[in-house]
C-alpha cells in the first residue's frame, strides 16, 4: 500500500540528514509505530506521505501513485485519503467542537446534509458526543487530540497519520488516544503513528514497529 | 445553525476575513475610495477640457471682415472655394444686413449705440470653423493677403491656451494616478499578506484536511471584491454630489459650455469604470498575495 523507496531528506545545504536511504514497505490493515528520538526523522517521513515536503532523492508510493511526482493539483484529494493527527492538535480555537470537525468537510465541498450526518456520528465515535458545542480551551488536552482525530477521519481515509498525538497528553490520557488508534485500525484503516514513547508500544497489540535514529530505519 | 452551500461558505469566510480585521477593511476602502475618487476626477476633468475644446473648435474660430468694394457674389464665390476644403467644417456667410441684425440683437438695450447704425457702416463677414486647431493660421494668413479683406479676426491664443491646457490635464492626471495607483496597490498588498498571516491557521488546516487551492483563495478576491464595490460606491456618490459645484465653477469660466447634461449616468458609468478596473487590479494583487503564501 504505501512504499518508501531509498528515500533520503538533505536539509541546509547538505549538512543535515534528516532522512538517510529509507526503505521500507507498509501493508493495508497495517497498525505501525515509528518511533526513534526527538528529530529522528519521524514527522519528515510521515510529510512526505501527504506531500507537506519531498524527499531530495528517492520515491514514495501510495498504491499506483508516486507520491513525489504528483501535480500540485493532485494534492488536495491525496490529502482527503491520508488523514493526520499532530502533536499540537491544529484545532481552530475559536470554532466549537462540531465547527472544527465540520469545518474539514465544508471546505471539501461536502453537502449539509452529509456533514450533518457525519460529524455527529464521528464525535460519538470518538467519546465527546456530548461535547459537541465546546471550545477548544474548555477541553482537556486528551479531548483536543480526540476532536483532531474526529477531523482527521471525516473524509473516511484508507490511511491515518499520527504524529506524536501523545506529546502533550498525560500517561493516562495517552493510553486511551493509543487504545482510539486502535480501535480505528480495527475499522479497517491503515494507522501510522510516530513516537518517541517507547512504553507506549507495549499497549498496542499485534503492532508493526519501525525505529529511526538519525535517519536511518530499522525494524523491530 | 443551517450549514450553507458551497458559495455561502465562502462567502461567510469573506466575512469572518473583513469582521476579524475590520480596521484594515476600513484602511483598504478608505485608499481605493481616494485613488477611485482621484481617478474619476481625473476622468471629469478631462471629459470636461475636451468638451469645452470642442465648443470652441466648434465655434467660428475665423473671422473675415471684407472691405466695401467686395461685393456680395465674390465673398459667395471665396465661400464656396472654401467649403471645397476637407479641413474647413463650416463657413457661414453674415451680410451687412445680417451684421446690423446681429449689432442691434446684441445692443437692444442701448438705444444711443444703435441711432446711427446702418448696413452701409459694418463689413460683410465670412464665419470659418476648422476640423482642426492646427489649421487655423494657415486659413488666417491666407486671408490676410487677399485683396478684398480688411481684417481677420480668430480665437488663435484662446483655442491653443485650451489645447495646452488639455494636454496638461491629461499628463498630469495620469501621473498622478499612477502614483496613487501605485500606492493604493502597495497598502493593499501589505494588507492581504497580513490578512492572510491572521488566518494562516485556518490555511493550514484547510490544505491539511484537502480543500483545494482555490476554496483558500477566493474568499480573499471576494474581500477584493467588497472592497472595490464599497470605495467604488463612496467615490461616484461623491462625485455625483460634487459635479454640480463643478458645473458652477466651469460655468464662471465657459458659462456657454454645459459639462454634465445627465450627472447620474455620467455617476453610474464612472462606477462601472472604476469598479471594473479596480476590482482588477485589486483582485491581481490578493491573486499574487494568495499564491505567494500557498506557494510556502
């Protein structure tokens, strides 16, 4: 489903290699944890998958396609497949809970009808049915992470991309976004989550585990 | 709360755009109402020098007064040689009884002046209008040499004073638009950057979630768009209002000249105009703006 193919990130002129001949294949169904340490590489790796950035040399595949050489244009839809989570949640602060999640489908073009039928569903989904007029700043940080991953998966996608979802979160808080992820692979998505928590792996049955450090990839 | 259709999207993002920074939609309208009402008077301005030329062009720019001895059949016959020329758009005859007529029209209220006037003291005349200034002299001192002419009389100083005068506006008015041009163009573009520096975080998400470059851009034109519409609007009311304390002015000067028969329509299709290229102009910089920042 998604294959990195010698892939190699070279930053400030050549002096920093932040992705060093990575490759490496990931099946569909598959629940992945990328760990390695803090600018390891992770976040780099899983950017190129949604073309935030290109790799200086090698290729990405997902599916058919060749993720580095697709037109501009292109871009928008491959986003509406691979969803992504973030460290720092990226939610509008001033927009409700249902608004932010709303918000990744009215500016796809999706009709009332659907969004209203999605957002609702999603948000029970993910445990904050009933905190669907909230703001962001009256939610625990856990919360946040959960409103993100709501909005990560309006668009049903075949792949989602976690990067450090737990960095802010308490232990507790953090089992349960992991425990979340799951459950979402059980659905039937291909999850791929970066960490620099190692105990974290321990939570998460029947997981793939792939280690960077300094650019470089290897399995677990 | 009803969820709105596409365009209603947009458009409700135009409006958190122009609500969340409602001092920099004031500072953008305010600069394109002057560089729009700059543009217009300088549409006026010389809507008006080319009306007032084109009276007097159109008036009879030379007079020739003959002499006693030439007769009525020979300043008939110079009349018709001259209506032969492509330059000459009309020549108008006044005879010594027409030019008693016109003393006594234009002296009905001075008795004394009109007692011993008679056609034998005030010369026939032949009234020539040209299509073009330029080739006023030369009719002029044609006639100066012939025989049967005591005197020519034309407007040289007054319709070359006016043609200067013209072209000054003109030259002037468009220099002075491109600078206001230039600098409405800069505030505006530093505006849309900032605007969009205030809802980068809504931009990132958008591209994030897949909303394709254009749902990004063009709540920015229609902030262009609302933008141009109100200053556009502002700067023709003014105008509007203003044009009759021009028509006074020019009254003063051209009292015969009637600048603005239908001061609305003249209103309405200076808000076209500026509206049209404005909203352009404006457009093309949000254009550049948005593009310059998706482009990151």
């Amino acid at each position: 489903m998604i294959t990195y193919d010698n892939v190699t990130k070279i930053y400030q002129g050549g002096d920093v290699r932040a992705v060093e001949d990575v490759s490496v294949k990931i099946e569909e169904g598959e629940f992945v944890f990328l760990i390695g340490p803090s600018g390891a590489g992770k976040t780099t790796l899983l950017r190129f998958l949604i073309r935030e950035d290109r790799p200086t040399s090698g290729d990405i595949w997902y599916k058919e396609e060749n993720v580095v050489k697709i037109p501009a244009h292109k871009i928008p839809q491959l986003r509406r497949r691979i969803g992504m989570v973030f460290q720092d949640f990226k939610l509008l602060q001033q927009q409700t809970v249902e608004e932010n999640v709303s918000f990744a489908l009215e500016v796809t073009g999706k009709n009332s009808k659907e969004i209203k039928e999605v957002v609702p569903y999603l948000l029970e989904k993910v445990g904050l049915s009933d905190r669907m007029g909230a703001y962001p700043r009256e939610l625990s940080t856990g919360e946040q992470q959960r409103v993100a991953i709501a909005r990560a998966l309006v668009h049903e996608p075949e792949v989602l991309l976690a990067d450090e979802p737990t960095g802010n979160l308490d232990y507790d808080n953090a089992k349960q976004i992991v425990e979340l992820l799951r459950q979402i692979n059980d659905w039937g998505t291909t999850v791929i989550m970066a960490t620099h928590d190692e105990g974290l792996i321990k939570k998460a049955k029947k997981a793939r585990v792939l280690k960077l450090e300094d650019g470089r990839l290897e399995e677990k | 709360m009803e969820k709105l259709s596409g365009f209603g999207r947009v458009f409700k993002y135009t409006l958190q755009h122009i609500s969340r920074n409602i001092v920099q939609a004031l500072l953008i309208v305010a600069v394109l109402t002057i560089t729009f009402l700059a543009a217009e008077l300088f549409v006026v301005a010389g809507l008006a020098s080319t009306k007032i030329l084109t009276y007097f062009e159109n008036q009879p720019q030379v007079t020739v007064f003959f002499k006693d001895e030439a007769q009525p059949d020979q300043i008939l016959q110079i009349k018709k040689e001259l209506e032969k020329n492509g330059y000459i758009s009309n020549v108008s005859y006044v005879s010594k009884e027409q030019a008693v007529e016109i003393y006594r029209s234009l002296h009905a209220d001075e008795p004394e002046l009109l007692e011993f006037v008679t056609p034998d003291i005030l010369p026939a005349s032949l009234e020539i209008s040209v299509n073009d200034v330029g080739f006023l002299s030369g009719v002029a001192d044609e006639f100066e040499s012939n025989q049967f002419v005591e005197k020519v009389v034309y407007q040289r100083d007054l319709v070359n004073e006016l043609t200067r005068w013209t072209d000054a506006i003109r030259k002037m008015g468009i220099g002075f638009l491109a600078v206001m041009a230039f600098v409405s163009l800069v505030v505006i573009a530093l505006v849309v950057s900032n605007n969009i520096r205030d809802f980068s975080k809504e931009i990132e998400v958008m591209k994030l979630v897949g909303a394709n470059d254009w749902y990004i851009r063009l709540p920015f034109f229609f902030d262009s768009l609302i933008y141009s519409v109100f200053a556009a609007t502002i700067a023709s009311v003014i105008m509007y209002f203003a044009m009759p304390y021009i028509q006074d002015f020019t009254d003063q000067l051209f009292p015969s000249v009637q600048l603005f028969s239908t001061p609305l329509t003249l209103s309405y299709s200076l808000w076209w105009g500026v509206f049209a290229v404005g909203s352009v102009l404006v457009t093309l910089i949000s254009y550049v703006s948005v593009w310059r920042y998706l482009k990151k």
